[in-house]
C-alpha cells in the first residue's frame, strides 16, 4: 500500500475512534491497508488495554439524568471515571446520555444486565464494548456503578 493511502486511512480512523496516530498507523500496516481489519485490531487492542485498567480506583465521573418526553420515564445513572478532565469530555459526556436512554427503553434489572445488551443505536457493540472503548481511548478506567429508573 502507498504511503499516502496509509496517512489517509490513517487519518480517517483517527477521527473516527480519537485514538493515537501511531497506534493507528501500527493496525494499518499490521492488516494490509485493510481498514475493517485494522479497526478490528485495533478494537482487540483496546479491549486488552481496557482489562488492565479494572483494578484502578474512579474517583471521579458523572451523575447523569433523563425524563422521557411523555414525563412518566426518569433515569438516573453514576458513571464514575478516574479525572475530572475525562468527566468534562464531550465523549463521556455522550456516553452518559446514550446509557440513560438504554435504560429508558430496554429496562435493565441490574448493571451487569445492563452491561450485557446490544446497544439501541449500534446493535454491534454491548453496552460493555461501550464503556470499554472510552477505556481505551483515555487510558483509565470507567465503572457504571449504579443506576435508577422511574416509571409511572
């Protein structure tokens, strides 16, 4: 593969994921030029670096709410994190808006359910496949650790 096809792959995944240049550029090389498989490394990557962070305290995070619009649906979720600074991102902010509205429509009994279903918008990744990718794109570690749902 040229180059100049790998800088643009390589740039087209880096605003895709947010990940590191090199990493990327490492995937690339690693499958050929063939995107759908460096992204694949790359996910397994991640995930791999994602299970070496479990055991780091979260100190920090979120307390996110939603009220569905007909008013009778309420959530309320803890996602904790390791630094304020990931606790501000657009990415983790996003990522608590997305789980208060899987829990508004699937109803899970408890996190580990939770964590289990296929995401609403993106039915290819589990809520955990989620959480682990922010895990991996920040390098810390990230808990959902509790959640509420009103109903009337």
């Amino acid at each position: 593969m040229e180059n100049k096809n790998i800088i643009e792959l390589v740039k087209k995944i880096r605003v895709e994921t947010g990940l590191g240049i090199m990493e990327i550029k490492s995937a690339v090389e690693e499958a050929g030029g063939d995107e759908v498989k460096a992204k694949q490394i790359l996910k397994e990557k991640g995930f791999k670096k994602a299970e070496s962070k479990t055991e780091r305290e979260t100190r920090q995070g979120r307390v996110a709410t939603y009220t569905h619009s007909t008013g009778k649906i309420g959530v309320m979720i803890e996602l904790q994190c390791e630094t304020d600074f990931v606790a501000k991102h657009e990415d983790f902010l996003e990522l608590t808006k997305d789980l208060c509205l899987q829990i508004t429509a699937m109803n899970p009994e408890t996190v580990e359910d939770l964590l289990k279903q296929e995401f609403i918008k993106d039915s290819t990744q589990t809520i955990e496949e989620m959480i682990k990718t922010l895990v991996a794109k920040f390098g810390e570690n990230m808990k959902l650790t509790r959640f509420a749902r009103f109903e009337i």
